[in-house]
C-alpha cells in the first residue's frame, strides 16, 4: 500500500515479485525424492483405509476429505475460514472502488487503504500472542468472527475517508485472530499422519474460495454499489459467527 501510494503500482509489483524469490530458492533446495513415503506407509490408519496400498493423490485426498468429516473440531475450523474468506476477503480487492467512487481520494490514499489492513493486524499481534494465548479458542473464535462482521459494516457505512482507513484496520485486525486461532485449532487437533492433507483443504478453505468470492463481490458491487454489498457481507459474518455461538459449534474447537 505505501509503495502503491508513493512510488506506484508498477515498482510495488516489482518488489512484491521480488519477495517470492526466497520462496523459489527454497523450492529449488528441497530434495524431490525425500518427499515420496515408501509404498504401504499411508494415511490409511488414521482414516480408516487399509495400510499397503500404493499411495495416490486421488486416494489421498478422499481420505483427508474422510477424515475432516470425521473430525468436529476441524470441519467447523475449515468451514469458518470459508465463511471468513468468502464474505470479508474480496473486500481488500474492492477498496479501489471505495477509493475512487466513495471516498475520491487519491492514488496515494488509496495505497493508504491497501496498508490499513496490514497495519491493523500489526497492532493486535502482541494481544493475539499473549492475552488471547490464554482465552479459550471458542471464545476468541467468537469474537474474531462477529468483529470481522462488525469491522465490515462499519467501513462500508464509514462517511469519511479517515473512518473508513479505521474500519479497515479493525478487519486486518479481526482477521489475524481469527486466522491464527482456526489455524492453532487445526494445528492441536489433526493427527500428525494425516496433517499435511488435512492442512492443504484448510487451505482451499482460506484460498479457493477467493476466485469465486471475489468476482461475485465485483458483479454485486456493479448491480448494487459497494456500500450496500460490503455491508451485506459483514452481517452475513455477524450472523454466522452468532449462529455457530448459540448452536454450540465453536466449543468443538476447545478440543485438543
């Protein structure tokens, strides 16, 4: 966002291609054949399956899919992410709108707003790492997810530019907690057999819904305006997270 704001979209796209190159050099380090389990060494015991079958991708993913299904406290993990990302995520895409078509502000506010979220969570790391380390899972699950609601209501009824940058570092900081505690959920209750798989549907949950999520947020923004919809998704994130407070489903996540 500042890089936007002050040297433009070009460079901060550089630089953000930039940042994978760690990435890539770890990628290039790592030794392919070590990542293959000699043959009859499957997940097979932990969802049930028979151990001595050749192992395979399709035969994999079934039985993570099993296994998620079986586990109450994961699936409800799995499925708040999805909710999560699906309602309040593309809001960080549609902030040029907000920037252009509500606020009017410049291209250097607008690489402003791209930062809030960022700067938001930042804040609340320290409380996310030490108070909310002694609160109940359950308990912060539910107020992470009605204050993602919250924080998204508040920035699409903000009247001015300043309580709508406000707004939307309370969502970066709603999204920190909630995104590290259903991580830590996931992370004490997945049996260390089946974890990276398990693992890898949290994160279609968190990543593959966005597509959809995203280019259904921008239809809706062009039929109905960016308020009204980005305020829609905040109460649909209000509600769900009352929902799974009152139905007694965020308590499966104190398990493990």
């Amino acid at each position: 966002g500042v890089l936007i704001g002050t040297v433009g979209p070009g460079w901060a796209l550089f630089v953000a291609a930039a940042c994978y190159g760690p990435v890539l050099t770890a990628l290039l380090l790592i030794r392919a054949g070590e990542l293959f389990r000699p043959e009859g060494v499957t997940g097979g015991l932990v969802g049930g399956g028979s151990a001595g079958h050749a192992p395979s991708i399709l035969g994999d993913y079934r039985e993570s899919i099993r296994y998620v299904l079986a586990s109450p406290g994961i699936r409800v993990a799995i499925g708040t992410t999805a909710l999560v990302s699906t309602m309040g995520q593309p809001v960080v895409q549609q902030i040029v709108v907000f920037a252009e078509e509500v606020f009017e502000v410049s291209p250097f506010w607008f690489g402003m707003m791209g930062s809030a979220q960022g700067l938001g969570a930042l804040l609340v790391a320290p409380l996310v790492i030490g108070e909310m380390g002694r609160m109940r899972r359950s308990r912060i699950q539910l107020l992470a997810t009605c204050g993602y609601g919250i924080a998204l209501v508040l920035f699409a009824a903000a009247p001015v530019f300043w309580m709508g940058f406000m707004g939307l570092g309370l969502i970066g900081c709603m999204h920190l907690a909630s995104a590290s505690n259903l991580n830590s959920t996931v992370q004490l209750q997945v049996d260390d057999a089946i974890r990276g798989r398990v693992m890898a549907l949290y994160l279609m949950g968190v990543l593959g819904v966005s597509p959809f999520a995203n280019l259904a947020m921008g239809a809706a923004i062009a039929l109905f305006g960016p308020r009204p919809v980005v305020a829609f998704a905040g109460l649909v994130v209000l509600s769900g997270g009352v929902f799974l407070h009152m139905t007694g489903r965020f308590r499966l996540l104190d398990a493990g």
